[in-house]
C-alpha cells in the first residue's frame, strides 16, 4: 500500500496508520496508531498542544472504538513526547534511558531560547520558531523498560525494541509483526539528514541491520514519508558514509569542524545524498564520531552546535 506525504492520518495496513507532517524537517515529526479489539497505542506525541491536539481529533472517530490505552515515546526528544499531557490517562511507556534523558531539555527551555534576544534568539527561531512551547507540562513514562517489551493492545502483539543509544541515549522501535509494519522513531529520517546526538553511529547502523532483518513491508520513520526496507538501506548507508570518512579525518589529525565541512561537500556532491534536506546536520554527526573514538574531546555546547548546522547550510544553499 503506497501512502501519500501528506498532512494527516493514513491508514498504512490493518488497524495501523501513521499520522505524518510534511515536510519533516525540524520539530515536523511522524506518529503512529495500531489498532486492536477496544483499545489503541499511540506510537509518539507532538512538538507542541496545538499539533497534538490536531492529531488526536483526527484519530478521534477510531479510538472512540478503541481508546488509547497506552502510549510509547521512541526517544525523548520533545517533538516525540512534549504532547503527553493530552494523553496522560494512557500508560505512558519508555525505554528507562528515554525517560531519564526526557528532563533534559524541558519545554520551558525552548520556549526560552524561541524568546531570547538577539543572535541565540534568531538562530532557535531559524529552526523552531513555528513551535509554541509555552503551557506545556512534560508528563513523564509511567513504564519504563530496558532491551525488550512485548506488549498486548487489545489482542495485538506489538514488540519494543531498545536500539539505542543511537539518535538519543534511548531510541525505541515498535514492532507490529501481524502487520508487517514497524515505527523506528528517529531511527530512520527519510528525505532529510539523520542526526547522530548520542551515537556511536555503529549503534545506529546496527539498528538498521536489525529493522532491516524483520518481516516487515510497511516502515514509519520518525521524519518523512512511510517507506519500506529501501529506505532504511539509505539510511544505513549515509551513516556507513559518515562514519567512515570522519574516522579518515580525525585519524590526520584534521579539526572535527573543518572535517564536517569538508565531508558536507563529499555529501552535496553525491548522487545518493546530494539531494538531502536539513544536510548541516553533518558537524553533529562528524562531532559525535570524533567523542565516541576519543574520550578527551570536547564537543561544542548545543548553541555552537546550531550555529554550526547553520554556517555550512548557509555556506551550501542549494
């Protein structure tokens, strides 16, 4: 079944469906819904209540059926898991290491960096400033688990599966076999550049290896359309890309800065990734390489690090 890039619920399969925000860049994430007898699991909340709020009405005439009974976060990342107030009666479930990462970055700390002065305010803006993060309560997981979950959602069988660290230090993937459908959460970004904040990026590649080894037809990334096993194949190769040629560049002693920059043209010029959006993401990523094979370097604070994405997507507008 081939679904459309379009605002909104779309049903993927039988009982699944996938609510998705073009055009997935920045804070423009992907949920899920899996259907069983008399009640419902979301697959991730929203960036903020207003976005949330939508996506719940539009499942509205479903879980009135079958309610939302339980809620798993991916990864805790707020455009993942800042709308969990609007479905805090449901058992709110994360991996232990989603939820402790969860109270790292409150929405009261991006309300604040959408609202400071001058140059830190415009460069949060540049990025999320069509996100209201204001009144926002982060409603933490009433579960959490480590390496595997098997749930029951009104008689379906839906598996969690602790990949991370990877994108986060705790990403999940949820896996519906009867269905042949998987949502990998920030896992997979299709159309645009991946985002390597925890790593190490083997983690990740390892990840795709085992998305990649399931029985599954239909795959909802955490940003861009639903795709299917080609899919996660482009993403294991960008990072397969990455990783190794940052290892080149930090093994000649090259500046990880100057390595992201020079690794951004490789990429730009490339027939499989040329074309990727949100493509400065590489100094994260190249930075991240460089901390997890060397215990003594100091990566940047997350201010450089936006600065960074920044200047070489400014430097390479195309």
């Amino acid at each position: 079944m081939s679904t459309p890039f379009t605002l909104g619920l779309h049903e993927t399969g039988e009982g699944t469906y996938a609510y998705l925000q073009p055009d997935g860049g920045w804070g423009y994430s992907n949920a899920g819904l899996v259907v069983g007898d008399g009640a419902s699991l979301l697959v991730d909340t929203l960036f903020d209540l207003r976005l949330t709020e939508t996506m719940l009405a539009s499942m509205s005439s479903i879980t009135k059926l079958a309610p939302i009974a339980q809620l798993v976060n991916t990864h805790a990342n707020g455009d993942h898991c800042y709308g969990n107030q609007l479905v805090r009666d449901a058992e709110i479930i994360a991996s232990a290491a989603t939820a402790q990462e969860m109270a790292e970055v409150p929405p009261a700390m991006m309300a604040a960096l959408n609202k400071a002065p001058g140059e830190v305010g415009d460069l949060f803006r540049r990025f999320f400033g069509d996100f209201h993060f204001d009144g926002i309560e982060l409603v933490p997981p009433t579960r959490t688990f480590s390496s595997r979950l098997d749930l029951d959602v009104g008689g379906r069988q839906v598996e969690l599966i602790e990949v991370g660290p990877a994108h986060t230090k705790g990403d999940t993937i949820a896996y519906v076999p009867d269905a042949k459908t998987v949502y990998t959460g920030d896992i997979l970004f299709i159309g645009g550049a991946p985002i390597v904040w925890a790593g190490p990026l083997e983690n990740w590649i390892a990840a795709c290896d085992l998305i990649a080894s399931l029985d599954v037809e239909t795959v909802v990334p955490g940003h861009g359309p639903v795709t299917d096993k080609a899919g996660v194949a482009q993403v294991r190769d960008y990072l397969s890309f990455v990783l190794r040629e940052a290892e080149g560049h930090q093994s000649a002693g090259v500046d990880a800065f100057d390595a992201a920059q020079e690794i951004a043209r490789a990429l730009l010029g490339s027939a499989a990734f040329g074309e990727l959006q949100e493509f400065g993401r590489i100094s994260v990523n190249v930075d991240t390489v460089y901390r997890s094979r060397d215990a003594h370097h100091q990566s940047p604070d997350v201010i450089e690090q936006f600065r960074r994405m920044a200047a070489i997507e400014d430097a390479h507008v195309h």
